[in-house]
C-alpha cells in the first residue's frame, strides 16, 4: 500500500493521544480468532476463553462477534468511528447511529459465515433489536477482553507515543513518518505500507491522516477501507511477553498504591508529560467523574498540577509528584 500526502496533508497529520477504544477492541476480537503472536498473546487468550466461558459468553461472541469482525483482510469500517478516541461507550454509541445505507454497503461486503447470513442481514436493514444486541455484546466483549488490560496496553501505547513526539520534536512531521521504518517507509511524498494485504494508492488530497498506535494490532499497520473516509493508519506497537505480570505497567507495586491507592497512583504516574482529563480517563479507562475525583485530591495533595486550557484542563505532575515517582521506581528498580 502507498499513501501519497502533499504539503497540505502534511501540515494535517496528526498523532493520537492514547489507545483507542474500538480499534483495540476490533484488533482484540482478531486476535482471538487468530494464532499468531503466541509468544506474546497466548496467555491473554487462554484468560479471555475462560472467562467467557465462565460468563456463558463464548456463543455470542462467536455468533455476533466473530462474523462482523472476522479474521480477515476486510471488516467494516464502521466498527472503528473516530469516536472510539473518546471512549467504549461514545464509539458504540457511534456504530449504533450508523445510517442504513452505510450498513448496508459495509456489512455486505462481508464474507458470509455458516449460520450467520440472518445476523449479519438483520443488522444490515438497520433493525433495532438486531443493533441493540450488538451494541451489548461489543459492551460485555470490551469489559472482558480489553477492560482488564487496558492499564498495561496503555503503558506501551504511552511509551511508543513519547517516542513519535520526540521525533516531531527534533524534526518535524517529516522526521515523525521517517521513525515507523521498517514497519513503512517514507520516501517524500509516499508513505509505503508494504506489510499491507492491500496493494492499492491513496491519495490523501489535503484531508491528512491520524496515526493511531494499537497493542492488540500485530504484524503491519492497519488502514480504513473506505477511502472517502477521514483516513488513519494504525500500528503495532513494541509487545513485552510479560505484559500481563504485575509490575509497573500494571501499575500494581504495593509501595505507591499502598500510599496512594491504586487509581491515584496511575493516574500520577500517567500525568508525566501532561494529560487533560480525557486523556486520563481514556488511559486508564474510567469515566472522567472519577478522574476528576483523583486528581482534585492530588492537586490538593500538592502532586500535581492543574490548568484551564480552552475548554479542557491540563494535569501534570508537580515537582514533589516527580521525586514521588522517581523514588517508587527507583524501590523497584
């Protein structure tokens, strides 16, 4: 695959701030059906079998899920709005106002599976009940499969993030396409994606791209399908093959918890390089009421710092904050 920008596309390209929800939740049903990234991804399986399993949920994933979300080089472009940027909840709600033409061309690209063409149909007219059950089992899906982890598939996601802002840093947008080698190639003006399954061009034409860093993504990038649509190109970020120990990324070391309960202390250790309270609540994956809670007391606590910016507020970790933390990781280290 090929994306050609021009200077005005340039100028348009742009970073996310954080994980995902639906893509990751998309990359995670694929991952299930899937076996590769054993080394990394096979421990999250067997744990994400058996609590569906558990919860008598596995027949619906597969017969909801499964045929919507395939493993496959195309699933429908709705199932990732921009909205999951905001949030599970605001990216569902998205899918669920998906107008009918659109769920019609999209869904009926899809390979039909045995014994799902009625599902796939009743969601393809548009039919409530048909929407309303998927709109639940994405729901339950995410709260099993992603929810769990989304504190240390956060940590990776942050990680890869501070690397690409460095690059914009240092050189630009320029420098930022240039840091994905190998996984694409920037060869002004074409950024190559040639692990894609697609051999096709796009022609960005001044609209820009977002570039969105995904744990559960594997292998090479991802892109939409449609190429009418706002475009984004997702990667795979570095994997450790023991993400799901308790540890740092895990935010679990009994010291600072201890000290400051577990919430506060992700949330201090989030704040390094500055987080609104969306960003926050994305990250750690709780509602904005809850972040507002903790990082009312940590400001008052005298480790964090808190400033009006339009309409959001930057928190970021006051002087005392950081020798908090340096100290936590260096009882660790």
């Amino acid at each position: 695959m090929r994306i050609h920008f021009t200077t005005a596309d340039l100028a348009r390209t742009g970073l996310a701030n954080g994980p995902d929800s639906m893509w990751e939740l998309v990359n995670s049903l694929q991952m299930l059906q899937s076996r590769y990234g054993r080394a990394v991804f096979d421990p999250w399986r067997r744990r994400t079998v058996e609590t569906l399993r558990q919860a008598d949920l596995t027949g619906r994933v597969r017969a909801r899920l499964f045929p919507i979300a395939p493993h496959a080089a195309y699933f429908p472009d709705l199932l990732t709005p921009s909205e999951g940027a905001l949030g599970v909840n605001e990216g569902i709600e998205a899918i669920l106002r998906t107008p009918r033409h659109r769920l019609d061309a999209e869904l009926g690209l899809l390979t039909r599976t045995p014994g799902a063409a009625s599902w796939v149909d009743d969601l393809a007219t548009g039919r409530v009940a048909a929407l309303t059950e998927l709109g639940q089992v994405l729901r339950t899906f995410h709260e099993t499969a992603v929810q769990p982890y989304w504190s240390r598939l956060s940590h990776w996601v942050d990680n890869d993030l501070a690397i690409r802002r460095q690059a914009i840093r240092k050189g630009g947008v320029d420098l930022l396409l240039a840091s994905f080698r190998p996984m694409m190639r920037w060869n002004p003006p074409v950024l190559e994606v040639p692990g894609h399954p697609s051999d096709r061009d796009i022609h960005l034409d001044g609209r820009g791209i977002q570039l969105i860093p995904s744990y559960f993504c594997w292998l090479h990038p991802l892109t939409i399908f449609d190429p009418g649509l706002p475009q984004v190109v997702v990667y795979p970020v570095d994997h450790d093959l023991r993400w799901l120990e308790p540890g740092i990324a895990g935010v679990s070391n009994r010291r600072l918890a201890r000290l400051l309960g577990h919430t506060r202390a992700e949330v201090l250790l989030a704040a390094r390089d500055g987080c609104t309270t969306g960003d926050l609540a994305r990250r750690l994956g709780v509602s904005a009421a809850v972040i507002s809670h903790h990082t009312g007391i940590l400001r008052d606590s005298g480790l964090i710092t808190s400033r009006r910016m339009a309409n959001n507020v930057l928190h970021a970790r006051s002087p005392l904050g950081s020798a908090l933390c340096v100290a936590h990781l260096d009882n660790i280290s």
